[in-house]
C-alpha cells in the first residue's frame, strides 16, 4: 500500500508500482508462514484496495503504458490467489473488504490490453472464492455485485475488445459454478435487468397490497401490470448464452457423470442445473416468448428476442445430453416444470407448416390442402404467444426439444398425448419453405413418441385421413386419387378423358365433380401392407 499512495502521489512510476507488485507476489508464493504473516496485518484488503485504484487510473496518469498498468493489476490479482489457495482464511479477508464489489466492477470496466490481461484472473478469483464455499454465492448474485456482473458480460460479447477480454474460458468457469452446478442463475439474471432491483425492492406485502387495491376504480391496473414488468437487458442474453454453450459441453458439465456408488439413495442425482433454475428458465422462455408477441417496443422486442433465442438453445442442448440410467434426468426435470406444454403451446400459436419445394408451390388439384390451426382445449390459456416465426429455424428448435425430449421418455410420450399434442407434431411433417429440416426432425419425433408410448400409437391409429393431395405424375396419366367416404381410405380413378381441336387426346385436370361416371372397378382402394407398422407410417 505504501507503493500505492506513493504512485498516487507521484512519488513513483507505475512501472516502479507494478515490480513492488511482482516482488510482494514472489515474496509470498509457497512461504505459509509469510502468508500468514501477512494476513494478520490486514494485507488482503488492502490488495483488493489496490487492485480497484489501478483499475480506475487512466492510462499515463502514473506514467508508463497500458502493459505497465496491466502488470500492476496482474501481480496484484496473482497474489490474492496464490495466497488464496495455500489459505483459505485469504479469501474470505479479501471478500470481507468494504471495496471488493467496487474493485469487481472496476476490473469489468476496463478495456483493451488490462482488460485482455486481468479480466480471465478476475473471474478465477472469484470462482476461487464461490468454489471455497458456496454459500458464498450468496453475496455473489445479490445486487451489489450486479455491475460486475453487468459490466463482465457487456466485455465478453464486444467483438472490438483483443482476445481474453470478458474471461474467455475463466468466465465460462465461473458461470458453470455458479450458474449450472449451483443456484445462483435466477437472481443474477434478475439483477441484470434493467428494472430488476426496483422490483426487487417491492416487498411481497406491497405487492399483496397493491394487488388487493385493484379493487378500488382509482387503481390504474394496466400500470400496475406494467410497473411489474421485468424489462430485459442484452447481458441477460450474453449470460444465457454462455449457459447454453456450457449445456453442450460434457468435460465443462462432468459434475453430472457420476458413479452409481456415490449416488445415495433417496437423493436426487445430480441435474445439469439445480430444480429451482430448471423451473425458472421454462418460466422465463414463457414469459418472454408472450412479452416479444405482445410489445411494439423495437428495442424491448429486440431484447426478448435475444433472451427468447437463447432460452430456446438451451432447452435444445439439455435435451440432446445423453443420460446415464442412474444419472439425474434434467429433461425429466425441466418436464415436471411444464417443458411440455410450453413447446407444444408455442407451436400451436403458428400457422401450421405449408410443406416444401413443388408441395407449397403447388396450385390446382395438385396443390396441398391448407391445415387449420389445432389449439387443443388443454393447451388454451390467456398466454399470447408469436404467431408469426421469430426466426428461420425456430419450428425446427422446438420440434427438435420434443423429439429429443421423447427419447425413451414414456412420460414425455403421454404428456403430448394428453395434452392433445400429437396432432400438432404429426402437421408439421409436410414441412416448411425456410425451415430446414423440419420435416426430418418432425419424422424423428414421430418415431420416438410411437417407439415410447402405447397411448401415441393408438392415438395416430384414431386418427382418419381428411385430404388428400394429387400427384402430377399420376394427373399426367389420367389419374387422380380421392377419399373413400365409406372406408375412409385413399383411392385412385381414373380422370374424364377429352379429345382436343386437333383430335389429340388429352387428360385435363380436373375437379373430382367433373369426372365422368366409371364403373366401381376402375377405383382401387389402396391398401395398407398388413406388415407395416404405425412406427413405419
């Protein structure tokens, strides 16, 4: 600290400061008793003092360059985590400091070559700290600490900044502990948002206050919806993105591949992410699929649509995680929360697909009958959701949930069935124009629901063909196909033949009601193979 207020002062270079630095680190590395030395006379709080005062200088107020600036807060961090881990009481002397949050937020405001240097150490110290105890989380996801978060994430997603600004690896380390193996996700993202401490200050008995005043016709009850917004931030985004990447990553989420010994009985296994954050990202993707439907706000929308996307990739990496027989089923999980219901729910709010290629180019008889949007009775609520496709692929991220999500899941399989949700999947094998793929992963959920469940295979065999769609190979023929009214089965006749002005036979295409009369031998039943089974369909 000495070197410090003489750098302040003037009295030295940063330069000057940043060898004191290297020296006091030097000092202490692998001598316990010195760190112990050091630690009664008050030496983490004070580095932490440090750290936050070079953060805050200004390039050239002490002299020298950035590296030299970047040097100072690199020997500084260094030593509060080499001290740190050769004694924990280290850690907890450092975060006692009356200065640490304020040293955070300044770390996370630099930029450039400190920032490129200090922000990965940054982040290992504190995942130092979390991983020492995790009780700790505490402090680190309440509302003091929201700016380094806040100021951390805005780093970490500018595509200016040199590499290694933001974390990098470090930050996806410390958002694993934090986020993923532990609870901290639902307040931080909460403190992210931009109004999320206001509401966060409204105790519950204001809100039950408020709430029993709606009552009374002073009471302005489209405000008081409003002022109870959560407002999203695009660091809300970059955090959930950051998650989704670690979902996809097995070394980064090998605390779930447990042995069978080690689980004990009676005691969930361990989930990719703890219930309570399970539960709070269904209902965050609900809430900001209605709010990106519902604003005219573009940049409100714009930032649901971020949070939106980003909570759509995360459910699909969940969902394509292997599980281990003995293993926590996060899937499971996220179903017992109404992961169900949701994907089904946002499918539902679209216009059914309109198949691809020459199906959805089609016109005439060969064109292919327009579906009629399916909203079963269990899944209409007063929740508006995006009528229109967010964004090309968004069928196909939600299909591909609930085909993963049915993989040797009978519970899955049954709550679409009860759900009235197995119509809605089976429209959306035809396809889509701009939705690659659609169709493959829509086949893929069909045959994991019918492979998982009874319920799915009787559900598909109720069901009765309503249109059928012409084939131009078989119109050029003459031929056309129709339904049967009896048997409910698809059937081919043969189309009114007509001679042209030239004495050309031709075989127009024409309504099934201009059709000459044909004997019955002329219309063939199409028969299903007795072998094939509803899977194979």
């Amino acid at each position: 600290m000495e070197a410090l207020e003489r750098a302040r002062e003037g009295r030295i270079s940063i330069e000057e400061f940043s060898a004191r630095a290297r020296e006091g680190r030097n000092a202490l590395a692998g001598d316990a008793e010195g760190t112990r030395v050091a630690l009664e006379r008050g030496t983490p709080g004070r580095l932490v003092e440090a750290l936050g005062t070079v953060a805050r200088v200004k390039d050239g107020s002490w002299g020298g360059t950035s590296e030299d600036y970047a040097k100072g807060m690199i020997f500084t961090l260094q030593t509060l985590i080499n001290a740190g881990m050769d004694d924990s009481r280290w850690l907890n002397e450092a975060w006692e400091s009356k200065a640490m949050m304020e040293t955070l937020a300044s770390v996370a405001s630099t930029r450039g070559v400190r920032a490129a240097r200090a922000h990965g150490l940054t982040c290992l110290f504190v995942d130092m700290y979390v991983k020492d105890d995790v009780t700790r989380i505490a402090a680190l996801a309440s509302d003091a600490a929201s700016a380094f978060w806040r100021l951390i994430l805005i780093a970490s997603a500018d595509e200016n900044e040199p590499e290694g600004v933001g974390g990098g690896a470090k930050l996806l380390g410390l958002i694993c502990t934090v986020c993923c193996e532990n609870v901290g996700f639902p307040k931080i993202f909460f403190n992210l948002s931009p109004n999320g401490s206001k509401l966060a200050a409204m105790s519950e008995s204001k809100l039950r206050a408020r709430l029993a005043a709606l009552a009374e016709e002073t009471i302005d009850v489209e405000a008081l919806h409003v002022s109870t917004l959560l407002r999203y931030a695009p660091e809300q985004a970059t955090l959930l993105h950051c998650i989704a990447m670690l979902m996809g990553d097995k070394e980064a989420t090998s605390y779930v591949d447990i042995p069978r010994t080690q689980i004990v009985p009676g005691e969930q296994a361990p989930l990719l992410m703890p219930e309570v954050a399970l539960a709070f990202l269904v209902q965050t993707t609900s809430l900001v699929a209605a709010r990106f439907a519902a604003t005219e706000d573009e940049n409100e929308r714009n930032c649901a649509l971020s949070v939106l996307m980003e909570c759509i990739s995360i459910l699909r990496a969940v969902s394509e995680r292997e599980v281990q027989p003995h293993a926590g089923d996060t899937v499971d999980c996220l179903r017992r929360e109404g992961l169900v219901r949701l994907v089904l729910s946002l499918l539902a709010a679209l216009p059914p697909p309109e198949g691809i290629g020459q199906t959805s180019k089609a016109t005439g008889p060969a064109s292919a009958p327009k579906l009629e949007a399916i909203v079963p009775e269990q899944l209409q609520s007063g929740i508006a959701y995006p009528n229109k496709v967010p964004w090309a692929g968004y069928r196909v991220d939600l299909i591909a949930i609930l085909g993963n999500a049915c993989f040797n899941r009978q519970s899955v399989c049954e709550d679409i069935v009860a759900l009235g949700g197995v119509p809605i999947v089976l429209n959306h094998t035809r396809g889509h124009d701009d939705e690659p793929y659609l169709r493959e992963w829509t086949l893929w959920t069909v045959r994991n629901m019918t492979n998982g469940s009874d319920e799915v295979r009787k559900k598909i065999m109720e069901l009765q063909p309503q249109a059928v769609e012409q084939s131009d190979e078989l119109l050029a023929r003459g031929l056309g196909v129709e339904l049967n009214n009896e048997s409910g089965k698809p059937r081919v006749f043969r189309q009114k033949r007509e001679e042209s002005s030239d004495g050309c036979v031709t075989s127009p295409i024409t309504r099934r009601n201009d059709c000459e009369e044909v004997a019955e031998d002329d219309r063939v039943d199409m028969a299903i193979p007795s072998n094939w089974s509803v899977t194979e369909l």
